[in-house]
C-alpha cells in the first residue's frame, strides 16, 4: 500500500524540477519558482496525511489521547 | 522483515537521488518513509498488545495500571519519532526540548501508580 506514495513523492520532485529547468531556459523564472511552490505544497499534504495516519495508528493502540 | 529493508532503501536511494535535484524534496522523502517504516512497526506491536491485556486478565491485574503503562510506552515511541523527525527539519535544540516534554509527560503519569504503592507499603506496616 505504503510504498507506492514514496514513489509518487519522489516523481512529483522530478517532474517539478523538469518543468522549473524548462521555464528557466525559457526565462519566465517566475512561473518557475511558482511551480516548485506548489510541488512542495502537493508534497508536504501527501506528508502530513501521512503522519496523521501514523498518529492514529499508534492513538489506537496506546489510547494515549494525544 | 525484508519488505521493510527494501523500503528503508529506496527511501535511502530516493533522497539521495532528489538531494542533487531539489534539498527540500529530499527531507519529505525521507520522512514518508521513516512513517512507512514505523507503520509496519506499530502492526508489528499491535499482537503484542493483545498479549499484555491477556496477562492483565488472567494475573487480575488493575486495568487502569495496564492502561497507564501503555501510554507511557505509547508517549515515549511518539516523543522518539517525532524528536527525530523534528532533528530531521534541521533544527536539534527543539527535538531535545520535545524530548524534555516527553519525560515530564511520562513522569506526570508515574505519579498515581507511586502514590499507590505508598498506600500498599502503609497498609503492609499497619499489619506490624
């Protein structure tokens, strides 16, 4: 299940570094920098979810109530 | 055991690979699958559990005990993640802080089993 998210993580990293090079060359450098923002957004929400998962995992095995 | 070798490696490999490309990409690999990891662990634990629960019925232990010292163990594997992971963003001074928080937490709970073994050692004395 797990793995696949891992893979997904590190394509969305490549395909946004290809397109901030692309928009580089073609000196639109703002397009680009708004590009890799929201790559890292997309990224970061794929990680928090998962830490929220993670959380409820071990919520429901301690009962911790964090 | 070795799916959870493969995956440390490709993590591994992952962000080595996405250091050179993008360093802020590197670190969100890296703990997606340090939490991958940990979910395996945690359904490794969940039998463990079950088992500490049968003990408790068959020795009659208190349950609130048994309950108590499963959110220890549960507090300290959150503040060993998440004080790792915080050391991971690059900043150890508040890891070690949440760390500090961690073991007031767990002391704060340690109280009442104390308190109750004092009430055990005077009812014991109160026998001499």
């Amino acid at each position: 299940m797990n793995i696949g998210i891992l893979f997904k993580i590190a394509a969305v990293g490549l395909i946004v570094t290809v397109i901030c090079q692309i928009l580089k060359k073609s000196d639109r450098d703002d397009i680009a920098t708004v590009v890799s923002l929201v790559g890292l957004v997309i990224v970061l929400t794929v990680v928090v979810q998962m830490i929220g998962d993670l959380f409820e995992e071990i919520n429901g095995i301690f009962q911790i109530y964090g | 055991m070795i799916q959870i070798v493969s995956v440390g490696l490709v993590t591994a490999i992952a962000a080595m690979l996405l250091k050179s490309l993008k360093p802020d990409l590197a670190f969100a690999v890296t703990i997606c699958g340090g939490i991958i990891l940990l979910l395996c662990a945690v359904d490794l634990l969940k039998d463990t559990v079950s088992v500490f629960w049968e003990i408790a019925d068959t020795t009659g232990l208190d349950a609130s005990l048994i309950k108590l010292l499963l959110k220890m163990i549960g507090i300290g594997y959150l503040t060993e993640f998440s004080s790792q992971l915080i050391s991971e963003f690059g900043s150890p001074s508040v890891a070690d802080k949440v760390v500090l928080c961690g073991k007031i937490m767990i002391l704060l709970l340690s109280v009442p089993i104390v308190k109750s073994l004092l009430e055990l050692i005077q009812c014991f004395l109160a026998f001499v």
